[in-house]
C-alpha cells in the first residue's frame, strides 16, 4: 500500500516535469499544497521552505495535509514535502515560483 496517492500544488496534480508556469502565484497571493495520504494509523507530515517549516502536523489516515502559505517577494524557492508512516518516509522536493505580479493575457 502506496502512503501517499496524491500531491497537489494550487489544486493541480504536482508533476515535476509540467510547465512551472501553470504553479506560479504573484507577491502575497496563498499557494496551497495538498498531500492525499492513504492507509491506517497515522502519519506525521511537514513542508519546508529555505529551512524554515510552514506546517507540520498528525494526520489520521486515510486523509489529507494540507498546507496554506504565501510570500512576500518574487523568487524561487525549493520546498521540501516529508510525511513518515508505517514505517516509511516519503520525500518530495516542490518548485515554489512567486512572481511580481499576475500574467495579463
């Protein structure tokens, strides 16, 4: 049994290889970051940024980490997924890509 079934990145199934533009958000607009978790028990989850950790918490299996968070200047970041259970740790890394301002077209 697969731990995690799903990471979603603002609503979309993340996939390293997709064009990095259809994740992007502007300045202070909320990126959200879903992991589908599958299983029993529980399993611990956290997402960090630059080392500093934007959420962490327990979720009771099967269910979803959620992780709601925004940035204050345009840049790229490499954010680090972990979830531990059943005695396995599933890594992921995430392209964050905050730009200055919304696409106009």
């Amino acid at each position: 049994m697969k731990l995690v079934k799903l990471v979603k990145l603002n609503n979309l199934q993340y996939n390293p290889n997709r064009d990095p533009n259809v994740y992007r958000r502007p300045v202070n607009k909320e990126f959200r970051l879903q992991a589908l978790l599958d299983g029993q028990g529980s399993a611990k989850a956290s997402f960090t940024v630059d080392g500093k950790t934007l959420c962490e918490s327990t979720v009771q299996l099967p269910g979803t980490f959620e992780c709601k968070f925004k940035f204050p200047q345009a840049d790229t970041h490499i954010g680090e997924l972990v979830i531990e259970g059943h005695g396995e740790t599933y890594r992921q890394n995430i392209r964050i890509d905050v730009v200055e301002h919304e696409w106009i077209g």
